[in-house]
C-alpha cells in the first residue's frame, strides 16, 4: 500500500505502478511535486483523469516508460500530456537522455518490441521456428540486443498482453491483435 501524503514531500515523486493503479491519479491532483508516472501500458495521465473526471489544474505530469529492460535504457522516453515547458522537467541524474514522445498508450518503443514479439508468437504458432531459433535468428538478422521471447520473459509477459491489448483496443490495428499463442501463455500464468 502506497502512503499518498508521502508524494508531497518530495521534489520528485515515481509511480512505478501507476498503470496498474490509474485511480492514484486522484491523490496526485493538486500536488506542486513533479510527478512521473508509468504510463506505458495501459493508460496516460489525461486518460486516468478523465476517467476520474478529474480537471488538470497545471500538476507536473510526466508518464515514463518503465516497463522492465526499457528502464535500464540510458535514454527515457517520456511524455509531456499537458504541454508543460521541458525546463521544467527537473535534472534526471539516472539518464543520459530523455525523449519526449506523444502521449499515447504504449508510447513508442513498447509498441513496436511488442508488435514484433507478437509477430514471433505467430510465427512460432505456425510451426515455422521453435522460440529459440526465432531468438537466435532476431539477434543475428537484426543485431536486437535480444529475441523476442528473451524481451518478453524479461519485459513480462503481463506488461506485453496488456500493453497489446490495450493498443488493440485503442486502435484495432490488426497489427496489435494478440496472437492466441501468447494470450494461452499469459493466461497460463493467471493460473499458476
């Protein structure tokens, strides 16, 4: 459990879990500490206050992309949902870099490692190439740091099903409708 008085006293406040608790959205209002939140998977800070139909009063909303392996990144991809100035995004001492990107669930680098595991799912499902030679062949072929089904093991399985299913439903972009493979794999997990 969260203490959400503690967000005010402090300078800079991290939800690792927001996208698994959006509803925080509402101890967050009204707070002067800049505020990142992970929104890579299932919402953005203007999503989860409308939801909450809450009214953005000028709050220092950053979402980040802290899905595992994304993090250890030396470049943050955030994003900046209410226009606030980049000066006002406070020294970031754990990053060489940081990117904005537009608000968007799944922002940009997750949407395409889990585009691309999906696709591996599928080719897997068609009996083309076990998971292994799929790893092997992505980070021979395309010099990726790893094979996508290192990158989900790694990344999680949840945050790639949910990360996916959220796009989907967003978009309905076939290219983000999930492969029956992984989502027999992630329910697998539900049950164990």
């Amino acid at each position: 459990m969260q203490d959400t008085q503690s967000n005010k006293n402090f300078d800079i406040f991290i939800d690792l879990d927001f996208d698994s608790h959006p509803e925080r959205i509402k101890d967050y209002c009204g707070n002067t500490t800049t505020i990142f939140l992970l929104s890579a998977v299932a919402t953005t800070p203007e999503l989860a206050m409308a939801l909450h139909e809450m009214t953005y009063n000028g709050e220092k909303f950053y979402g980040i992309n802290a899905i595992p392996t994304f993090l250890e990144r030396r470049t943050l991809e955030i994003c900046n949902p209410f226009g606030l100035a980049q000066e006002t995004l406070p020294s970031l001492p754990w990053w060489d870099n940081y990117e904005f990107v537009k608000s968007r669930i799944g922002m940009i680098t997750p949407r395409i490692v889990f585009m691309i595991i999906n696709e591996a799912y599928y080719t897997f499902q068609e009996g083309t190439a076990e998971k292994a030679d799929i790893d092997t062949a992505m980070k021979l072929g395309t010099n990726y740091p790893k094979g996508p089904f290192q990158w989900c093991q790694e990344a999680g399985i949840d945050n790639v099903y949910n990360t996916l299913n959220a796009l989907w439903e967003d978009t309905r972009d076939e290219r983000y409708k999930i492969c029956p493979t992984l989502k027999t794999e992630w329910l697998h997990t539900k049950l164990t």
